[in-house]
C-alpha cells in the first residue's frame, strides 16, 4: 500500500504524471476512467497563481470523481512559492506537488523547475519553506541531477525527507538530457534501496508497456509508477498494466470503436471546459496519438485538425466510425 498523508492507495499504484498542456481535467477525465490510482495537474506557475493569472487559476480547477489529486506547482522565488502554497490549500487537493524537474529553458532560467538542481541547497531551502507554509501533505517530482556529473538524487531525496516532505518521484534523467535517451532507473533504485528512506518512492520515465511496468516494478523495488507521455492519446495503459500485473496476461487493445469514443468524449469534455474555440484548437494535439496506427487516416486528420466548428469534428468522428471496422488491422 503507497500512503501520502491521508491518501492511500492498495496494490501498485499507478500515477498519471503532470504534463504541461495534457494533463488538465479533460484527460485526467479518461485516465481515471480507465485505472490512474493518483492524478496530478499540469504544472502551475507560482507567479501566474499569485497574480490571479487565468490560466493560472484555471489549473487548479479539480472534481471529485478525480480523487485523489495533486496540484503542481513550480517557480523559484521563496515568497512567491509560499504565497501559492496557501493558494493551492485552498483548492483542497489532496497533495501539493512542486515541479523540480521540468527542463525547458524558460523555467529553468528562473533557478524553477529542473534549475534549482544547480542549487541543492537552495532546492533544501525553498522545500522546507512550502512545507511549513501549508497542511497539505507536499511531495516532489524531479530528475536525477542537472548533469552527468551532478546526479546526486540519493543525498537529495534524503535531505528532502528529512525536512518534511511525503513522498518523491523521480524522473531518471538529468536536466541536459531533456528527454532524450534512455531513463536511467538504477539511481531510482539506489535511492528506494537506502535505508534512510522512508517515504514512498515513485519511478518515472519511458514506462510504455505493461510488460515493462511490471518488468521495472520487480527489477527497481519502486512504490508506484509514473506515466506521462504513453498516455497521451491512450489512457488504457493503466488498465491494461494493472491487469498484466495481476494476471500475467495481456489484454486485447482497445477496438476501433473504444477509440473513437474515447476522443468523441475528451473532445466534448475539452469544449465544456475551455470553451469551444481553445478547446478545439487544444484537441488538435491528440488525434494522431487516438488514432495512431490506423491504416489511411491521413486524410480523416486533416479535417479533424482543420475543422472550424464542433459539429465538423462530430461528422469526422462519425464517418471515422463508418469507414473502419473492428476488423480493422492496426500497425
């Protein structure tokens, strides 16, 4: 069983990790559905929260059949960290998360995200400061160091712990490898193997099979698993890696049809939330993942992405329906 603060989830968790632009309640929507154990939002920036942002603000939109949630934050100024701290307890998630790993130039130049890894003391410092500034039990997503020569995620997530933090999770690449390569979970492992450790630790980064999952889940020792980008456009990876946990056997993929169902309704859910121009052009990112593999669909893409008006995107969705079948082989 994972346990944060009052959160506790049986079996091997599954954690939908926080992605910028993807993970908002629209996805979270159909992830949860179809088995995330803990969801996260998409980053927020601690400056955007602070000055009332919309944006901003709207992250932190969150539903009860999405339980339990974390809300994200990032930034690199004390004060301003500490002010959306008490910004996010009032949102009432059930976890606080503070962003130490994302890599994009804009937010690393600002010592937020992954830069602070240039700075461990400073990283100490801002942890401890977000934690007494808030009840809400605080939990860290990072990497496992800026560079090559820096990785010093075991020492890190030690004195994390030790100033008051519940949990950790680890994306196992450094800042300069971006998300190239391959993730290394051996230092993941180092760090759930140290004796000191106490608090769950959650392993992250290129987990896209259930034969992997479960590969990693016995090989590493990790308390749960992240999953990012194999989800984008499939959240049937969670069902599908808690069912090969438990049985050993695969499941069928999902049909042509559980496809198109699946985008019909983060499409609606897209609209309802964001209204109808954003949520149309916010769409567009996710058909190819929805339909990626089916045979000819090139021409169906374009209108879905060129469509200027919902019920254009409905039609293509039904003649989608119309043109493939069950039968309908996938690469």
């Amino acid at each position: 069983m994972l346990q944060i603060g009052d959160v506790q989830v049986k079996d091997f968790p599954l954690l939908l990790a926080p992605m910028e632009d993807v993970s908002d309640p629209p996805f979270r929507a159909l992830c949860k559905k179809h088995g995330a154990d803990i969801m996260y939002t998409e980053f927020i920036s601690s400056e955007g929260l602070i000055r009332d942002a919309h944006k901003s603000v709207q992250k932190l939109d969150i539903y009860p059949e999405e339980r339990p949630i974390g809300i994200q934050i990032f930034g690199g100024n004390q004060s301003s960290m500490e002010h959306s701290a008490r910004i996010v307890e009032a949102a009432n998630p059930n976890i606080l998360d503070i962003n130490y790993g994302c890599p994009v130039k804009k937010v690393v130049c600002k010592m937020a995200g992954a830069g602070i890894l240039q700075d461990i003391d400073r990283m100490v410092t801002l942890t401890k400061a977000i934690v007494k500034s808030t009840s809400l039990p605080v939990t860290v997503k990072t990497r496992l160091g800026w560079d090559e020569q820096s990785k010093h995620i075991v020492e890190v997530a030690e004195r994390l712990q030790d100033i008051g933090i519940q949990a950790i999770s680890i994306h196992g690449r450094t800042r300069k490898q971006m998300y190239k390569g391959e993730a290394d979970w051996s230092l993941i492992a180092e760090v759930k193997n140290n004796p000191r450790m106490r608090i769950p630790v959650i392993g992250n980064g290129d987990i896209d099979s259930p034969i992997k999952a479960l590969e990693y889940k016995n090989r590493y020792g990790v308390d749960g698993i992240m999953i990012g980008r194999a989800a984008i456009g499939y959240p049937w990876i969670f069902r599908e890696i808690k069912h090969y946990v438990k049985t050993k056997t695969l499941l069928d993929p999902p049909t042509i049809l559980e496809r198109i169902e699946a985008a019909k309704e983060h499409f609606e859910r897209s609209l309802q939330w964001k209204g109808e121009r954003l949520g149309m052009l916010e769409m567009r990112r996710h058909y190819a993942n929805y339909f990626k593999g089916l045979h000819n669909f090139k021409t169906f893409r374009k209108k879905l992405v060129l469509s200027l008006c919902p019920n254009e995107v409905r039609d293509c969705f039904e003649h989608i329906k119309h043109t493939y079948t069950l039968s309908e082989v996938v690469c």
